[in-house]
C-alpha cells in the first residue's frame, strides 16, 4: 500500500487485467495510515457499502445485480410490479434537481412500496436462496481474504446497505461458503411467520437517503452465523471506542456511513466502477485512496495488512 501511495496515479496490474489506482494527496494518506497503524487493530472498524463496493460491478460483461434487483418472488407478478416501481423510482434517485427533502419521501415510498410487494407476495427464505443461486453476483476477488484478515485481527466489518440484509446474509453463505465473527449487516431486516413467508421488516426502513444516520444503531450481529457474537463485543460502545475507520464505499454519498461515529482517523476508499471520465475529479477528491474500472479489493487488504 505504501508503493501504490508513492505516487499519484499508477498502473495496477491485478489477475491480468488492468485497473488504476488513484491518490489525490499522499502525504495527507501517510499521516493516515501511520496514525491508525500506531494505534493498532483495537482501535480500527471497517465500514463497508455492499452493492458495487464488495461486489462486482461487472460479471462476464453484465451488470452485476445488487441485493434487491436479484430477488425473484415465487409469483412473477410481483417481480414486474417491482420492476414498474424501479423505473419510476430510480431515474428519480439520481435527479439533481428534486430538493432532498422531497426525494426523502420518494425514497421513503420507493422502498415502502417494494417491500409491502414483498410481503404481500409472501416471499420465502427458499426464494431467496433459489435467487441467491441463480443471480449474477460476484464479490471482487480479494473480499474473502479481506474478511480473513481482520477476523484474523479481530477488526469488526460493518456491511451498510440500503440493500435487503436477507439476501446479503445468503450472499455471503452462498459464495464465500464461510462465516465471518466479525462481520455485522446493518440493513433492511425481514421477520418470517410461522410458515416462513415474509411477514414485516424490523426497525426503522434504511433507504439511500437516511443510509448514513444512527449507523450503530442498527447494527446487529450476524446471529445465524456467528459462533460468537461477542468476538466484536455485543455492546454498540465497543464499536464507538473503535475511533479509527477503513471505509469502503462506491458512492460519494458513501462517506456519509461513518457519521454516526465520532472518529480520529478514516482513510476512505472509493471504487469508481463507470463513466470513470465523469466523475473522477470528484471522487478522487472526496475518497482518500480512489480504484478505477471495478478493481479487485487486493490493494485493500494490503492496505489492511498495512493497517493491523
Ligand atoms: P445501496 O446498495 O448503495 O445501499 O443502495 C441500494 C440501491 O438499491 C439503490 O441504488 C436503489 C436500489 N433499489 C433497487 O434496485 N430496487 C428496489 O426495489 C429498491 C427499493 C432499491
């Protein structure tokens, strides 16, 4: 991590294909990293965007899906419906011109409406894993090793995602095949009745517009596949003395995961996936250390292994 620091743009060469790697200030990144390093792995939390950021952008040159987009309900009716809301819906998400109050409520209903379709088609944890199964989703390679190493550390990983929580959990059983201690899912949680179709959501909807506040808050832990939850300590006050943050994100907005912690030192990472031409002024700005082109996570777990 220290070489690819050295200089301000450089070429990386990563399983054969070329991505690029990009620091905007890299004194500002040294301080960063010596500073968290000093402090060791006691101090350090991983926060981490789901969609785009732990996975694949692009798979075998489609589009990967993201946790909602990948769900198919046992009856197709509901997957059009869905389908109608996001092509209304999501233009609006990225309309510069809707003030953010009115877009809140957008959103609000935006992620309402799908998820009273998901309930009211009586989803089933067997269609998720069946759509788990089949989607086109991927994590970028290095995630696993990532996960292994602050594990490792006992550094805890907090995936944030305006995504369903559900259909991360059965990500991550399905693909990486191994379950992580400290790895936390702050998401949209489904509750099932008796006869295991979807009957509410837990808490408070976590949509793209309030994705950044009270983030602690609604972090649990990852029950079914922890064997202890108390690796990362059950106590949310543990994650708050942890005041040194590795966030990973695809989004500018991203940056906004560690709001709800009043950190020392973060060294954020963004993974600017598309139209990099477009946005790569801003985001080499806004991220401390910047991928281009859906990198591999290899750089950061050298980072990591850098940091802890
Ligand atoms: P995130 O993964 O960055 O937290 O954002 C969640 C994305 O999910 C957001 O860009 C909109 C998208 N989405 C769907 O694709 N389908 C849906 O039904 C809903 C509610 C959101």
């Amino acid at each position: 991590c220290c070489s690819q620091s050295g200089k301000n743009m450089e070429q990386v060469v990563v399983n054969g294909s070329a991505s690029q790697v990009v620091v905007d200030d890299t004194n500002s990144l040294q301080k960063k990293i010596s500073a968290i390093r000093q402090a060791g792995p006691i101090k350090l939390q991983v926060i981490a965007d789901f969609d785009a950021t732990l996975t694949k952008y692009w798979i075998d040159g489609c589009r990967g899906q993201s946790s909602h987009n990948l769900l198919q309900q046992e009856d197709p009716e509901y997957n059009d419906k869905r389908q109608k809301l996001f092509d209304y819906y999501h233009p609006l998400e990225f309309d510069p011109a809707i003030p953010l109050d009115e877009k809140t409520k957008l959103m609000e209903e935006w992620w309402g409406k799908t998820h009273a379709l998901l309930i009211e088609g009586g989803l089933t944890h067997n269609a998720i894993q069946n759509s788990v199964a089949k989607a086109t989703i991927a994590f970028r390679d290095g995630v696993t090793e990532l996960f292994e190493l602050l594990e490792e550390k006992g550094v805890p990983v907090l995936i944030f995602s305006a995504g369903l929580a559900d259909i991360i959990e059965e990500v991550l059983k399905q693909k990486v095949h191994r379950s992580f201690k400290n790895v936390r899912i702050v998401s949209n949680r489904m509750v099932f009745d008796e006869n295991g179709h979807l009957q509410s959501f837990k808490g408070k909807t976590i949509h793209v517009l309030n994705k950044n506040e009270h983030a602690l808050d609604m972090a649990e832990p990852l029950h079914d596949h922890c064997d202890d939850v108390n690796g990362l300590g059950d106590e949310k006050s543990a994650l708050r003395k942890r005041t040194n943050v590795l966030l990973l994100g695809d989004h500018i907005g991203d940056l906004g995961m560690s709001d709800g912690l009043d950190y020392e030192t973060r060294i954020s990472v963004g993974f600017l996936n598309d139209r990099v031409e477009n946005s790569l002024e801003s985001y080499r700005k806004a991220f401390d250390i910047l991928y281009l082109n859906d990198a591999s996570m290899h750089g950061v777990v050298k980072l990591a292994s850098h940091l802890c």
